[in-house]
C-alpha cells in the first residue's frame, strides 16, 4: 500500500533493495485487464487461439507486467515521490497461475535542478526465479533540505 | 540458401514520422478503479477520494500505466499481411503531470523506428512507436514508446 510517505532522498542508498511484490496472475485476470485496457488480442484468453499462435497458451499481457513494476515502484515511493519514467523489456513469456515476483534495486542517486532523483533496476522473475521482464525506473523523492511541494 | 527479401518495406520507411490522427478520451472516475483493480493495485490513491484528497496530488490519479487504455487516432499501417503474429516488445515511459478524473487526453502516435532481428521465433519486424497524451490544458502527460514485434 502507498500510504505512507516517501523515503527521503538522503535515507536512500545506492545498491538498497526495494520492497518485492508478489503477483499472482490467473486467467481471470488477464480477462479484466483485457477488459480494463482494451487490449483484446486473443492470445491473452483464448487457448486455442494461442497454441494456433506457436504459444505453449494463454500469456500474460506485457503491459499487465508493466503495471506490475509500475506498482512495485509506487509503492516504494509512496504519495510524496514522483515516478519520471519507466521502461521494461518482455524477454520472455509469463503464465497464468505462476507466482511473479517483482524486484528492484537503487544504482544511482542524483539532482538535477531542484529535483532529487533515484534510478533503480526493476524486474520480475517467473516462480522458477528467472527473470523474464527488466527495466528500469527514475523517481523523485522529497529532501530533508526542501521544504515539501505539491506536485 | 533463398535471399529472403528486407522486412522493412519502402512503405513502412515513408510511414516512419507520420502522425496518427489525434483521439481525445474523457478519463472516468470508473474506468480508473476498474484499471487498478486488474492490475490488482490497491493503492488508495486510485479510488479513496479521502485518501487522494490528503496526499500531495489533492484527489485521485490513475496508475502509472493506465494511459495504456486511452488509444491515438487511426494511422496507416504499412505492414505487410504475412507478419501475422505480433508480440509486445515493451514500452519506455516518461510521465510529466498526473491524469485525474475529468481530463481530457488526446493521444497521437507515430511510428518513430523500425528495424529486423533473427531470434527465437525467426525474423522479425521491430516497430516503436511513440504515443504522446496531452491533457485538456495543453499539457503533456506523459510519452510512451512501444516496440511492437511481428514475425
């Protein structure tokens, strides 16, 4: 849940770990995230569809994926921090009914203007602990040497 | 050993740059506590309008991705029909202000790159294309690039 505060850019150290978040995608989900984002390629719910596709069934969607380590990274930053960009890479295919983790790890603090920035590594791995999707994400963190800002 | 002929068509070069036409969506309070509850993101920021009042953003915003779900204007695709299987390659985002309920977005796309690869699956066609979603006040929201893979 995000409703807790930023961590301060200060408190945030170069090679700390973010808190994983563990996904348990079912079909049933990937139906309402069809649903949700218009997204209705059939390879997403429809078995035979997929396997006529070369696929082993039904896959995740990528953007769902996405959305995982959009999550994983807002839930770091809570209300006060601001997500400036992220980007991921699906390298390899994701199931219903598999147990995803999403993991992350700070490799760079820096200020660029007034604005406090953290870049991490994002990336999910499969119930296997293969890592399927990566990435990486900038955040803004409030300062303990600013006074805090509306967004 | 066949030449197999170049992916890249002079079709999709000249498409590379040209706009779409721009589509305009009005964000519901609805459509976003439906995106987050598919993604499974209990963030209150999403759709406790206390909570969202209290944080920074002054009341609700919707999930990083779910502009995912707001699609640009048609375009003309220059694809050719025997690349009939098509995978999401990934998407690279850059978030500049927060979509609320209410807003307007007009998205447009453009095709922005495109290049072949021979991997798993055999040749592929690499396409990235650039959204942009601008709110109802002229500002810009957020940038998405998007690699479509075909084969």
């Amino acid at each position: 849940m995000a409703s807790h505060n930023a961590p301060y850019w200060e408190d945030v150290r170069e090679g700390a770990e973010l808190p994983p978040l563990v996904k348990r995608p079912t079909t049933q989900q990937l139906v309402r995230y069809a649903g949700a984002s218009g997204d209705y390629y059939q390879v997403h719910y429809d078995t035979a569809f997929a396997q006529a596709q070369g696929l082993p069934g039904v896959i995740l969607h990528g953007a769902l994926k996405n959305a995982f380590l959009g999550q994983l990274v807002t839930d770091w930053i809570g209300a006060g921090g601001r997500l400036k960009r992220l980007s991921c890479q699906y390298r390899k295919m994701d199931v219903p009914g598999d147990t995803l983790t999403c993991r992350g790890v700070v490799t760079k603090k820096s200020r660029q203007g007034a604005l406090y920035l953290v870049k991490c590594d994002v990336w999910l791995e499969n119930g296997k602990g293969e890592k399927t999707t990566w990435g990486s994400a900038t955040v803004s963190l409030p300062s303990r040497a600013e006074p805090p800002r509306s967004p | 050993m066949s030449i197999q002929p170049p992916l890249i068509t002079p079709e999709i070069r000249q498409a590379i740059g040209v706009e779409s036409e721009p589509r305009t969506h009005e964000v519901e309070k609805g459509a976003i506590r439906r995106f987050a509850e598919a993604i499974e993101d209990p963030n209150p920021l999403y759709t406790d309008e206390v909570a969202a009042r209290r944080s920074p953003y002054g009341g609700i915003t919707a999930p990083p991705t779910f502009l995912r779900s707001l699609a640009p204007g048609p375009a003309p695709s220059p694809v050719r029909a025997e690349l009939g299987r098509r995978l999401d390659g990934g998407s690279e985002w850059e978030y500049f202000e927060p979509v609320r309920p209410g807003d307007r977005i007009t998205v447009t796309g453009r095709l922005v790159d495109a290049s072949e690869r021979t991997g798993s699956v055999g040749r592929m066609l690499l396409l990235t294309n650039e959204l942009r979603y601008v709110n109802q006040f002229g500002q810009l929201v957020a940038v998405q690039r998007n690699t479509l893979i075909l084969y």
